[in-house]
C-alpha cells in the first residue's frame, strides 16, 4: 500500500499551498511530488 505517496491534504488546501509555494515551508514536498512552481509572478508582484 506504500507504492505511491498518497496525497494527504485537501484539494483546496493542496491549491492554496500551490498558490503560497514561492514563500511556502513545504516547498520540498510539493517539488518532490512534481509539481512546478510558479515563482516569477509572486517575485514581480508589487510588495
């Protein structure tokens, strides 16, 4: 049952953390499961 990492978390909490991915602690977790990360928009976002 251990062949595949299973996804633990919500799908609106699994969109919100990809939303935050530029600034998230889990960012290892969401890289390690393959999904790209949108880093240019949040780094030319007026702060």
């Amino acid at each position: 049952m251990k062949a595949y990492a299973a996804p633990t978390m919500h799908p609106m909490q699994e969109r919100a953390l990809r939303a935050n991915r530029g600034r998230s602690p889990l960012l290892q977790l969401t890289v390690r499961r393959g999904v790209p990360a949108p880093v240019e928009h949040q780094r030319k976002s007026p702060a």
